[in-house]
C-alpha cells in the first residue's frame, strides 16, 4: 500500500514538472526615436503579445545609431529596432536583421514658408549622423545633384518636434520628418519639398536586429519574439483606438488629426521578410565610404529563416485570417 502511495505520487509531482511552463527569456529592445514607425513595437508592447509568447520584453530608449548598437555589442540589450544602416556599416559586430518594419522610404522634407524647392535649402535639421534621416537627406539632395555637407549643411538636433523648431526659429531652414509628425509641420504652414514616399522605392528603415552569436544561443527566444511583433502588426491594424492611445503615449502627443496620419501613411508588412531589395541603398551608400562593403554578400547582413519558419507553418495566414486584416 505504502509503495502503491509512493508511486502515486511520484507519478504526481513528475506531472507537474512537465507541466510547469519554461522560465520566459529576459529581452531588452532598444529603439531609437519617437517616430510613428514603432507603432507596432509599443502595440506589441501595451497588448502584452510578448507574454503571450514566453518572452519578458524591456522597451529601452537610446537616442543615437552609435550608442544603440553598442547596447548589443554589450550585452545590454538583445535586441535593437535598427535601420539597415547601422548593421551595414558596423561588420565588427556582426549585426543580423531578421525582420522589418516598412516598405518604403517614408521620409519627407518640410521647409520654411518661402522656400519652394531643395535647391533653396541650405541648412537641413537631422536626428543624428549614421540615422535612418541622415541617410534619407542625403539620398534625396542627391538625387536633385547638392552635395550634402558641401552645398547643404545636417544639422543634428535630435527628435523630429526639436527639428520642427528649429525651422520656426529660423535655426534651419527644413527639417526631415516622417508621419505623423508630417501633418504637425503642415499645420504650421511648412512646404513639402521633398517625398521619398512617392518614389517607390523598396526600403525599410527598421528593422529587427541582433547579434548572430545571440542569435544561434536563443534562436527559439527570436522566433518567440517575432511571432509577437508579426502579431503586434495584425493586432495595430484590427485595433485602431487601442493603438491610437499607445501611438500617443509614446509621442507624447494629444492631437487626434496627427495621430491619425499614422494610419494613413504607413503600411506595416504582415510577412516582415528581411529581403535584401529592403536594404539595398543603405549598403550603397555606405559603400560610397567603405567600399568592402560593396563586396559583402548581402545575405550575410540579415537572416531571413526565422519569419519563413513562422510563414511556412501557417503561423500568419492563421492570424490574417483571425483579425481580418490586409
């Protein structure tokens, strides 16, 4: 009877070992910039999708390419919402993106009243260098032949409200900004000069970015973690009040009408396929520096595996399906 007793309950706590849920993966995400485009990350976020899927996400805020990156090299961080930028021109790393956010070039150049076209501008008001704006406003002056640094000067002063500023105080004579702030600088009477949204150029500006060794170790850690943001997508389409607050929140802005631009302007993939076609003009212009890179496999800079593993089980057609959204 005593061992008939034992066995029971041997048999009973060996269930609720296997029962018992793994520990959830501790990840830090860095982000860098209070633009519209991480509307998805912060839904992710405040609609606890990443519990869902097993993992403790931290949101980290870093201002700047340069220190963002070293958040990973430092093991600070796990994962980075990056532009191609970054892990195209930092190899030591040995940065991977297996993700994105974005289809196309979203920038947009805004200017004092008066001016009315690029070729008047001579002081243009940026983030940061080596930023996914300080990128956009070179490709696009030198499409209308400037030079930047030369014939046009990049100013950094920070988040897209301190470059709307610096236009009305006359500090700059343009600022680079995306939506929604795209709709903030046309309430204060500022000329769209330049949309690199109208080229239809195949880009993204964030993408989902580790370091390969962390990567290889965690590898069921970033499957986890894409699954929630591919959710996090389907889940800020369906839900479009509950997103509009989080966009809010984050920016830090009341305005209906500009939160709205949000949902106009931007068309978030629901199968973020880190194809190379997305970061193709990123390796050429670093390459225009650093002409290794020009030789570089593009491959080697992102790994698409991990959404064709979600898109091949069926994972997103069965939430397209379920919150019915395109």
């Amino acid at each position: 009877m005593k061992i008939a007793r034992y066995l029971w309950l041997l048999s009973l706590l060996l269930e609720l070992i296997l029962l018992k849920p793994a520990t959830a993966a501790n990840i830090n995400v860095v982000w860098t910039s209070e633009v519209g485009q991480f509307a998805p990350l912060w839904v992710t976020k405040e609609a606890k999708l990443f519990e869902k899927y097993g993992n403790q996400v931290q949101l980290i805020f870093i201002q700047g390419a340069s220190s963002a990156a070293a958040a990973l090299s430092s093991g600070d961080a796990q994962v980075g919402m990056f532009s191609p930028q970054v892990v195209v021109s930092t190899p030591g790393l040995d940065l991977v993106m297996f993700g994105r956010l974005g289809n196309t070039m979203d920038n947009r150049i805004y200017a004092r009243k008066g001016i009315k076209s690029l070729k008047e501008v001579k002081r243009i008001a940026i983030s940061r260098f080596g930023s996914n704006a300080d990128f956009a406003a070179r490709y696009l002056l030198q499409r209308e032949g400037l030079r930047p640094d030369t014939d046009v000067a990049l100013l950094q002063v920070g988040n897209q409200a301190n470059r709307i500023a610096a236009v009305e105080t006359a500090n700059a004579d343009a600022a680079m900004l995306t939506p929604p702030m795209t709709l903030q600088a046309r309430k204060l009477g500022m000329t769209l000069i330049a949309d690199a949204s109208k080229l239809g150029i195949p880009y993204s500006s964030l993408f989902f970015v580790s370091r390969r060794p962390y990567m290889t170790k965690n590898r069921a850690d970033l499957v986890n973690f894409t699954k929630a943001m591919i959710e996090g997508v389907h889940y800020y389409k369906a839900n479009k009040e509950f997103s509009m607050k989080v966009i809010g929140k984050y920016m830090k802005i009341e305005d209906r009408e500009v939160i709205e631009e949000n949902f106009r302007e931007y068309d978030f993939p629901l199968k973020p396929y880190p194809a190379k076609e997305y970061f193709a003009l990123p390796i050429q212009e670093v390459g225009k520096k650093d002409p290794k890179v020009l030789k570089e496999d593009p491959e080697r800079f992102a790994d698409q595996s991990l959404v064709k593993e979600l898109d091949a089980s069926g994972f997103i057609d069965k939430l397209t399906q379920e919150y019915k959204v395109k």
